[in-house]
C-alpha cells in the first residue's frame, strides 16, 4: 500500500508517494489534470490512499483521485498542526508530511459532501455574491443621485420611471 500526500494549488499540486515503511518513493510537480493524475498513478502501479487538505479548489484534485481509485481523504487544514506550525514551509515538504501523516493514520480528516451537494453549494454562493453585487450597485446609484440633489420621479410604470437626463456640459443644481 502506497500514501500519497497532495499539496495542492490553483494550477498544480505537489505529489509525494511513500511507502508502509515511510520510505519516498516518488515526489514529483503535476498539472491539476486528469491525464497528469493518471499517470503518476500508473507509475505507481500500487494500490494507494490519498489526502488531500482543504482549500479553495481541492474539490477537483479529490474527484480526481476518487475516480482513479485512489481512496482520497480530505484533511481539516486547520488541525493539521506538523504543516501549520512548521518553520520551513515547501510544497514538496508539506506534501510528504501529508503522506506520513496519512500513513500513520493521524490525518484529522474534514466532512466532504457528495458532488451534487457541492455544486448546489457553490451555486448558491455565486447566487448570493451576485445579490450583494446588485446592492452595493443600486446603493451607490442611491449616493450619487443624494449627493447630486437629483430629483427622481415616483411611480411604477416605465415612463414615469425614467430618469432626467441633462443637457451635456450641465449640472443640476
């Protein structure tokens, strides 16, 4: 049984394979995609368990690695101490703390919810991003039309709505 610790990034992640007895066996640079996953796994030729840690992008190099067999586990950033509080922070050393980590079953491992979950998750939080954005933007046309004493018409249809619009080279007020 192999181990495998991901340090991942936005781009690639750093892949450090050890074995049962905590001996490397490959650490290597690998783009976040499938083909470069797949055949760093085939060169191992092993069955293995993999961990990745929590972060902004880790759903992708975890469904990676869950498709490809390699039995991932999400690890909660926050408690994994070795990496946190470590003096000499290198991709390539946090990933192989991460593989002996995992290989001495001291991984404190994080909820990882199913795809479908995740996907919904992530459109509601585009949703409510882009809610906040259209507030911010109808209170700062709020500012600027208090700020340049404009007198807006009431009502509800279209045509009442519409806004004054000034003479080029004119201010009101």
């Amino acid at each position: 049984m192999l181990y495998l610790g991901v340090d991942q990034h936005k781009r690639y992640s750093h892949v450090t394979a050890v074995d049962g007895s905590g001996g490397v066996r490959m650490s290597c640079r690998v783009p976040n995609e499938r083909e470069a996953f797949a055949s760093v796994l085939g060169k191992l030729g092993e069955p293995c368990r993999s961990v990745v840690e929590a972060g902004p992008t880790w759903g992708v190099v975890y469904d990676l690695l869950e498709e490809m067999g390699a039995r991932p586990v999400l690890a909660n950033t926050h408690r994994v101490r070795a990496i946190a509080e470590a003096k000499v922070k290198t991709d390539k050393l946090d990933s192989h703390v991460l593989a002996q980590l995992l290989r001495a079953d001291l991984i404190p491992t994080a909820h990882v919810p199913s795809r479908e979950t995740r996907y919904l998750k992530n459109v509601l939080r585009q949703r409510l991003f882009l809610v906040r954005v259209r507030t911010r933007v109808k209170n700062r046309i709020h500012t600027l039309v208090a700020r340049n004493h404009v007198d807006l018409p009431k009502g509800r249809r279209p045509e009442q709505r519409a806004w004054p619009v000034p003479a080029r080279g004119t201010r009101t007020r």
